[in-house]
C-alpha cells in the first residue's frame, strides 16, 4: 500500500490536463487520420506451407501433419497494445498453440470511409507479435461478431445511412458497405494467411448466423465467395453455431467448413454429434468453449468452476478435438464499446469483461489457468516454460474530486431542433448522451399541479427534470418505465430528459438497435418542438475546454490529507444530483515502477523499449458514486454503474498513468448522484461482485425513482 498524495485544483493542473487530453484521447477520439494498409508481406518469406482440412483423418493438416488446435481467444481492442506481448505469452506458456480474435467493424471504420488500423488498432502488429511468440491465429472477421460489444461489432452509421436497414441480408446497402471494408481489410489479411507464409490458420464467417432470425442463404454465399476471393485456398474458411441442429440449419454456408461451440455444462459427445449431422468427415471442432461467462448490470458475476471446464476438455484433449476457449482472457470494454442483449428484458454489459477465464481482466493468471495448463500438458506430455505469476499491483488511496462543471458544459456544438424527438443515429451521434428538452405548453393544465408523462419509448435510459430538477428515471430494462406522474407541472416549464445509449444490442433479432428517446405526451397531449443537446464525449479537445475553463474557478487547495480531512474542507456541493463533470488530480509515489509478473522463469518485461519505466495497474473504485463514465488523463475507462452492481471497480491500465512527479488527472461524468465527499479510491484488487440494485434496496428495490433530494441516501433502486 502506498501512501496518497492528493492535490487539487492547481493552474498546473490545466496545462497538464490539456496535454494529457491532447496526447492521450479515448479510444473513439483516435480514430481521426484515413490511414488504410499497404498490402504487403509483413515480413513474412516461408514458402511451401499449407493450412487445410483431412476429410479422411478426420483433421486439420498442416503441412501435411494432423494438427490438433489448442485455441485461446483474447480480443486485441480489449487489452492495451502494450500488453499484447505479455498476453499472448500467457496463453502460450498455458500450452495453447493458436490464438483467437475477433476483428471489430466499428472500431476500424468509425464514419463510413475513415479507416484506422493504428496504434491500439494495428491488427497486423497484434497478428506479428502472436506469430513471434509462437502462435498460430485464427482469425474471426464476421463482419458481425456479437463478442458482447456494441451492435455486435457493426458500425452505428449503417443505421444512420438507412434506419430500416437489414443487416446481415441481402440489404443491398448492407452488403456494399461490408464489402468495402473486407476490401480494406482482406487485403492486410492476405500475406499473413498460413498458405501465404503467415500464421493465420483459419478465417471466420459470419457469427452464429444459425441464431439470427433473417436465415438469408443468399446472402451467406455471396459472403462466402467475398472470403474466397480473398482467401483462395491460402486458410481454412469456417462458420461457428451453437451446438444444435435448429442453428446449424440456417448458419451452415456450403462449401465453408462448419463448426459448433458449447460450455462446460453441456453433453460434449451429443454436441460434437450436431457438428457431425453437417460434418460428416473432418475434425471435430469447439469454435467456442466457454471458460466463464458475460455478466450483465444488476446480476450476480457470472463465473464457471474450474473442474466443470476441465471435465469437456479433458475429453477434448483425448479425442483430438480442436478447440478454442471463450475467452482465454477477456479484457475490458472501454469507453463506450460494451454491447447488451435482450432477453425478457434489456440487459447492458458490464465494462469488465473480465469472463472469469483463465487470465483475469488484468492480465493476471488464476487456478483456472493452471488446471488448464496441467490438462494440456497431461496431454501433450511436455509444458512451455515456467508458469506466469501475477503483476503487483498499485493501491495510491482515495483521490479527492471536485464538481468542476455542470454536463451540458460539454456539449459537442449548438444544439438541434424537431418537432419531435430525433434518435442518436438520425443525429449522426454514435454514443454518449443526448439531452431532450421541450416546454410545459403554455396553455397546459395540469389537475392538481399532476401530470403523466408518457414516451412511446425510450433507449435506453431518460433522466427527468423539470425545470431542472430531477423528477424520476425512464428506463429500458427491468424495471420497465416508459411514463412517469410528475407534480407541481405548470405551463411554460423546461422539460427535460437526459438519455444515455447504454450499448446497442449485439445478438438476436434486435441489432438494429437505435437509440434515443420516443413521443413524449402530457396527459395524452403530445410534445413539440425539441431541442436536442449532443454530448457524445468523445471530443478531447472539448472535455479539455472544459475542464480548463472550469477549472480556473476552482479554489486552490493543496496536499488534503484524506478524504476525512476533505469533508472539513472542502465546501458542500449543492448540485450533487445534478449531472456534472467532476475534476481531480493525483501523483504516484516516487520510485513506482511496474514489476510484472514472471512469465519466462525470469522477469519478463513485455513492455519493451520505452524511456520511463512502465507503472503497475490499478483499479479506480467507484462505491459511493452513483452512475456515469470517467476519463483518466483522456482516456475513457468506461462507463461505472456501482449502484446498480455488480462491477465496483474499473481496471486502469498503468501504461495509463504519468510517472512522479507529474499529474494524473481523473474526469468523472456523475449523471445521478455524487457522494458527499467525491473521491474515488485507487485500489489494489478488483470487485466485480458487489450489492445488486434489488438485492440490496429490498422492499423499495422496484419502487418507482421519485425525486432524489440533494443529501438524501442513494435510491438502491435498479435502473
Ligand atoms: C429492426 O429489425 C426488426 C427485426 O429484424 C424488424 O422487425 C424491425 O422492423 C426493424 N426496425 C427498423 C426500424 O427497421
Ligand atoms: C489422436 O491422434 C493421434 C495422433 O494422430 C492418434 O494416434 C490417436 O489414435 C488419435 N486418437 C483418437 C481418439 O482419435
Ligand atoms: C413521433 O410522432 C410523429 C408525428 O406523429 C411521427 O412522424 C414520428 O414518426 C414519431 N416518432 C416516433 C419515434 O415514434
Ligand atoms: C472538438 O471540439 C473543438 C473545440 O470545441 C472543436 O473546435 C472541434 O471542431 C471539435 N471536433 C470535433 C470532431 O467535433
Ligand atoms: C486524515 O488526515 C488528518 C489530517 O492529517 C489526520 O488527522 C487523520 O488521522 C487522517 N485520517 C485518516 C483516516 O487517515
């Protein structure tokens, strides 16, 4: 434990925070130059080599040898470049012989047209350094991936481009968009396909198309012949389904070789059965074999104990089946990129999409990586070096905030005006929030000062205020609540609602999943003319502004001991439940420095040829607040929900943090209600499992959201 150094407020603080915010901007602000890849070898010269299926064997051949996949995905755009290498390590000292990745649309080619596969996005860098490190990659394009990421990884401007689009169809619109980008990217791909000299061994299409409604076979094949041109025999092609014969019925593509994928839990000689129904001959595959599992906001984490994943794979391992754990690591959704789904109800992800697999969120191997590791080796009769430990980690103590502005003060420009409300995509906006406002009509009469507040809908979730007073929550899961009764209305009020897009659906019939508010009537009485505030909070610049401007009001307040100290000192907030910006700064300990695990028998610095010594993770936990997304030296970590449960804390990469003495700097975006005292606390675990909304309120946990008063506990309510 290290001692807190808190600070607040300094001038220099301004200037640090407007070169942090420059240098270091989310993961969406990135992705402003066209940089489009050459097509080029990548380095790579071998020759004579080849990636193909046995029929007769019943197995993949690889240069003409049985090769049984030990497959572990990890998903590049949920793990910071700079820790690639020290992954993928990982998964090979577990025994794995391949790795798995998604490629993700959306963050590739965030406007139609603007491509990016730089820096955190260097897909070809990924695809080297897993080649480096001695595993073999198998690459899963889609175009549609599900992975629990916003829309499945498809870009939100197809719905801007055409709001009634069919996507993964015939859609003509669909598919001249998606072929534009697998030209882009197909041909980055191509020299490093295994046949080519490079080390990717299989290529996938589409995903799970067997539990999408659409069933289009015409438009599978003109996918599949789009991979061929690319591919032309150079890597096996290859779709996944669940492991039934209702998916594979409509995911099965002629010519592509099928595979199925199932859990621990399942029956593993019927679910190889359903691959054999399509697959007569080949080898046996689990495309995806699920090593934990996704949790959603307002659920108990969801994890899988470690002798239910052994029991599959030991039969796996004996059988010569080839697999692919889901995931071996799963990472973080940053920003803004975690998708939801939609059972009975709405369901957000959670930032963490830690998975309980067998490296944690961090990087960090468990019990679980172990048994797997000693499983392969059984099999295999030899282990790869010496297993990893885990990387210390840094606790700095609480880090004191101050409200530095209230929200609309990040407005990305003028504000647009409809008669009726507009969604996000019809505004051209991605994600973040959108501010809806209108006015009581002046000749309104309201019974009794009462009125009933109905939206045709709303996506996901609409905080209400009248006259900018909080008035209730408008909510898109569970509990469902599209209408609110609102007191002491009179003509002429501000109406308004605050709407977050809380991630688009990314599996099921739903993707097309736009967002914003509906209709909205007053005792049946429709409302017209809407202003529509974008705050999208993806501009560095802007959050910078921001914080600058604000900032210089700020009293100047140095070396605060402790947040105990903090209460005395600092003035009360009397806007606590207004949503804000708020504004703090920390510095490391002199002498902090990362001391990764070892990986290799000896220290293994995977961080490679930088000039400062790379600092420990942390995590930032947010008991205390109530929801909103936070920034640290520009970087969006995502979105916090601590009073929805179950994540906690959010993980914070250190190659995030600035070396002593200079200033971090920490953006809270509170959209509900601020603690008393706002300070977020750099811890040295995570947590992940803490108090669910209804569990946690009890009787009230359904109750209606009424006005929240300043100083009042925070509503445990869910939603
Ligand atoms: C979205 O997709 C669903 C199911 O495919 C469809 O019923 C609905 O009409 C679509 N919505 C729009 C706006 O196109
Ligand atoms: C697995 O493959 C090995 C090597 O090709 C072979 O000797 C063995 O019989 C196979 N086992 C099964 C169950 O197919
Ligand atoms: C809102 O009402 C207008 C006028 O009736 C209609 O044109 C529009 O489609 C409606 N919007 C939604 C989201 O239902
Ligand atoms: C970001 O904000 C700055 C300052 O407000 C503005 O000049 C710039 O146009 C914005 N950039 C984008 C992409 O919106
Ligand atoms: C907080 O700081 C004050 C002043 O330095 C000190 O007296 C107090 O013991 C500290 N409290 C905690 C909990 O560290």
């Amino acid at each position: 434990m290290v001692s807190p150094r808190v600070h607040l407020g300094a001038l220099q603080l301004l200037l640090q925070l407007l070169l942090q915010l420059l240098l270091l901007s989310s993961p969406r602000v990135g992705g402003n130059e066209v940089t489009v890849p050459e097509e080029e070898a990548g380095g790579y010269t071998r020759r004579s080599r080849s990636f193909v299926i046995d029929y007769e064997k019943d197995a993949f051949l690889k240069d003409g040898q049985p090769f049984q996949m030990l497959s572990g995905s990890l998903h590049y755009f949920r793990v910071p470049r700079i820790y690639w290498r020290d992954r993928l390590r990982k998964m090979r000292k577990a025994g794995l012989n391949t790795v798995a990745t998604y490629v993700e649309w959306s963050l590739h080619e965030p406007t139609p047209g603007r491509y990016d596969m730089t820096g955190e996005l260097n897909l070809a860098n990924f695809i080297q350094v897993a080649d480096e490190e001695g595993l073999l990659v198998n690459l899963r394009v889609g175009p549609y991936i599900c992975a629990e990421r916003d829309m499945g990884g498809l870009p939100p401007w197809l719905l801007s481009i055409k709001p009634d689009i069919k996507l993964r169809s015939s859609d003509p619109v669909f598919q001249r968009y998606a072929k534009r980008w697998l030209d882009v990217l197909m041909p980055l791909v191509r020299p490093r396909l295994y046949g080519n000299g490079g080390p990717i061994i299989l290529v996938q299409v589409e995903n799970e198309y067997g539990s999408y409604p659409a069933c289009d076979h015409a438009y599978l094949l003109w996918l599949r012949d789009e991979f061929r041109a690319h591919v032309r025999g150079a890597a096996v092609l290859y779709t996944t389904d669940g492991a039934g014969a209702s998916y594979l019925k409509c995911g099965k593509i002629p010519g592509v070789y099928a595979t199925v994928d199932f859990g621990a839990g399942s029956d593993v000689v019927q679910a190889f059965a359903s691959q054999r129904k399509v697959e007569p001959r080949g080898p046996l595959v689990n495309s995806e074999y699920y090593t934990g599992w996704l949790t959603h906001w307002a659920e108990k984490e969801q994890t899988v104990a470690t002798a239910d994943v052994l029991r599959n794979l030991r039969w796996m391992l004996a059988n010569n089946a080839s697999f692919n754990f889901y995931v071996f690591m799963g990472g973080s959704n940053f920003g803004f990129t975690a998708g939801a789904n939609f059972g009975s109800d709405f369901q957000p992800q959670l930032t963490s999409y830690d998975y309980d697999a067998p490296l944690t969120e961090a990087g960090d191997p468990t019990p679980k990586y172990f048994a797997i590791r000693d499983a392969i080796a059984e099999k295999t009769g030899r282990t790869v070096g010496t297993p990893p430990t885990a990387a210390a980690k840094l606790a700095l103590g609480p880090v004191l905030l101050q409200r530095a502005a209230d929200l609309q003060a990040l407005a990305a420009g003028p504000a647009a005006s409809a008669a009726f409300p507009r969604d996000f995509e019809q505004l051209h906006q991605a994600y973040g929030y959108v501010l809806y406002e209108t006015r009581v009509p002046d000749n309104f009469v309201a019974k009794k000062g009462k009125a009933v507040l109905m939206a045709s809908r709303i996506r996901d979730r609409g905080i209400v205020f009248l006259d900018q007073a909080r008035r209730g929550v408008l909510c898109r899961g569970k509990p469902h609540r599209i209408g609110l009764t609102l007191t002491g209305v009179s003509p002429g009020q501000r109406l308004s609602v605050l709407v977050e897009n809380q991630g688009r659906i990314n599996y099921g019939a739903r993707l097309n999943d736009s967002k914003g508010l509906g209709n909205v009537t007053l005792d049946g009485r429709p409302l017209r003319g809407w202003t529509m505030t974008q705050l999208p909070l993806n501009n560095a610049t802007r959050l910078d502004e921001l914080v600058r401007r604000a900032t210089r009001r700020l009293q100047r307040r140095q070396h605060i001991a402790n947040a105990t100290e903090a209460a005395d000192v600092l003035p009360r907030d009397p806007k606590r439940d207004v949503p804000g910006v708020y504004v703090g700064r920390f510095v490391v300990p002199p002498g902090t420095a990362a001391r990764p695990g070892s990986v290799d028998g000896d220290v293994f610095d995977p961080y490679g040829d930088r000039d400062t010594p790379p600092l420990p993770d942390t995590f930032v936990d947010t008991t205390g607040w109530g929801k909103g997304v936070m920034f640290v030296n520009g970087f969006n970590l995502g979105r916090y929900w601590p009073s929805e449960g179950p994540q906690l804390t959010l993980y914070l990469p250190g190659y995030l943090l600035r070396p002593h003495p200079q200033h971090n700097t920490l953006v809270v975006i509170e959209t509900d209600l601020a603690p008393e005292i706002p300070a977020m606390t750099l811890v040295d675990r995570p947590n992940l499992n803490g108090p669910l909304c209804a569990s946690a309120a009890g009787s009230t946990a359904n109750a209606p959201a009424g006005p929240s008063p300043s100083g009042g506990p925070v509503a445990r309510s869910c939603c």
